[in-house]
C-alpha cells in the first residue's frame, strides 16, 4: 500500500466515524417522551437545537430534567380563607387546601418524572408574591394552586368545582398551557361527580401587563404570565355549601380522592407515565367545557369551548 493509499485509507475511516458519532448525538437529542407538553421540555425538542452533534448531548441533559410541579396550599396562618361552620365549629379552608395538597403531592410521586414542591409545608402565612417568587427560585414547570370556594362567586355559581385560569392577553402560549391544564383537571373532578363550572378567567380592574392589554385579576397566574410558567387555581368545591362539604371535603377519604383527581389531571395534561405500570392516559379528545371571563367592568361573558388533543375550539351557545 503506498502512502497515499494510506492516507486515502485513513480519510475514509475518519469520515465513517464522524458520521456515526454525529447519528448518535442528534438520536439522544430527540429522545425524550414528554416534549408534546411540557413547555420546557417542548423548547429543548426544536429541530434547530437537534441539527448539532455538541448541543445534542446539552439536550440530553436538559431532557433527563424532571418536571418541577409547585404546589400552593391555599391561605394559611392568620389567613384562614373560607369556612364550613359545623357543629362543633368551624373547618377553615387553610386546613382542608393543606391536606389536599399533601395528598395531591403524594399522588403525583406515583407518577414518573415529577419533582413536587411545596410553597409551605405547615400553617404559615405567605403572601402571594411569596408564593410566584418559590415558584421561581424552583424553576416550576408548573404552578397549581389549591383552594375551595365561598359565597355566590364571580362567576355566579354557588356549588361545584372551577380551575381559574390565564386569560390570554398576555404570553399567550404559556396561558393556553395553563387552560389546557385547568381542563385537564376539570375534567377529571367532574367524572367524581361534581358540578363542573369550568374554566374562569378575571381580568384585573387596575393591573396591565407590558403590552398594555389587562392583567390577570389573579397574583399568582400574573405571576405565571410574566415569568413563563403555566399557572392555575383549583376551586375544589364550596366549603360553605352543605352539600358540597359533606360529600367531598369532610373525611380524609374524600379529601385523597379529589387530590387523585387533581394528580390525574395533571398526569393525563403532562402525558407522563405511571410508576406502576407505565401507562399513560389519554390525552383529552372531544371534551366540552365552559368558560367564564369576568371583564374589567364586573360583566361575567359565558362561551364554551372544546378540547382536542392538539387544538381547542371556542364558540357561543
Ligand atoms: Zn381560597
């Protein structure tokens, strides 16, 4: 073999292995199973991010990430919230939004991939800014907060569960991921057999994003809109509604149902497996809701709108 046959040789051999190397980077880059949902895990999934071997293996890091879900227990301290007054006194909804999201935590461990934090984990007092800025020293995916309802609300129902949600005026993508999840989890405490308000959205009377249009009423979604996380508001059932009370938030039975309902919402919204078994649910398909947005001037405007696996379609009935 002359020498140029050698070097012909040994040309040809580094180019066969470049080429591998580089099919083995771009392969790990799209490996990761829950990139339809999560909007973390969604962005590392980019073709442009898979086109190079080097930013491949960064992806494979970023993919093994878990899923960082925050969970914010309702009130606490000297901010008892809403209360059912019984017989042998009153139940405030500090208590019972703790024991729920203790339950919802342990339910969601069943799940694979999931990292739950906790924005308080006994009976303190935090501040709804407290609670976004948790959110963000834990880089959340997603921010749930736990509540149960009082009185004849905004959106004028008395009974039942609704999932505040974004409105959209703001970080439109990351809104309509936190509404895909509030009618996630609607839909899963509706099949329980409460009545099913839907989704509420609430426009603040004085607050405006950055580009000028109307803010979210609630702290926490705001929160959410300006530091890209999806962010919602369970309103379990009325605390104050007797029926309600006595047959969802009054034993501890109860009370870890609803929060398996929360945690397959969120499991069914993330497409995440269980640990179990490795399955997943499926994901919403055809599934009606209402929807109720609650103006800058108090007027309540009530649509409804249907849930496809990659779409929603709104409408007026
Ligand atoms: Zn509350």
């Amino acid at each position: 073999m002359s020498r140029q046959d050698k070097d012909q040789l040994l040309l040809f051999f580094y180019i066969v292995f470049s080429f591998m190397f580089y099919g083995i980077g771009m392969n790990y880059g799209n490996a990761h199973p829950y990139c339809q949902v999560s909007h973390m895990t969604r962005e590392s999934a980019s073709p442009e991010s898979a086109a190079s071997a080097p930013e491949a293996t960064t992806e494979t890091t970023e993919a093994a990430r878990p899923i960082i879900v925050v969970l914010d227990a309702g009130h606490g301290g000297n901010d008892t919230g809403a209360f059912y007054k019984s017989e042998e006194g009153k139940i405030h909804e500090k208590t019972v939004n703790f024991k729920l999201t203790k339950y919802l935590k342990i339910a969601l461990e069943e799940y694979d991939n999931i990292t739950v934090v906790l924005t308080r984990d006994s009976d303190k007092y935090l501040s709804l800014q407290e609670r976004v800025d948790i959110a963000l020293e834990n880089n959340a995916d997603l921010f749930v907060s736990l509540h149960n309802n009082t009185l004849v609300g905004a959106g004028g129902y008395a009974t039942g569960s609704s999932i505040a949600v974004a409105i959209g005026n703001y970080n439109e993508k990351i809104a309509q991921e936190g509404q895909r999840l509030g009618a996630n989890i609607a839909y899963e405490l509706g099949k329980l057999g409460l009545k099913q308000n839907g989704l509420l959205m609430r426009s603040s009377r004085s607050y405006t994003y950055p580009n000028g249009r109307a803010s979210d009423y609630y702290a926490t979604i705001r929160g959410g809109m300006l530091h890209d996380f999806p962010s919602v508001i369970i309103e379990h059932a009325f605390i104050d509604n007797k029926d309600d009370f006595y047959d969802y938030l009054c034993s501890e039975k109860q009370l870890k149902e609803m929060a398996a309902a929360d945690a397959r919402g969120i499991a069914r919204y993330l497409q995440v497996p269980r640990k179990d078994d490795s399955k997943v649910l499926e994901p919403l398909d055809d599934y009606k809701i209402k929807v109720c947005h609650i103006k800058k001037n108090g007027s309540a405007k009530k649509t409804y709108r249907i849930y496809y696996t990659d779409r929603f379609t709104d409408y007026e009935e």
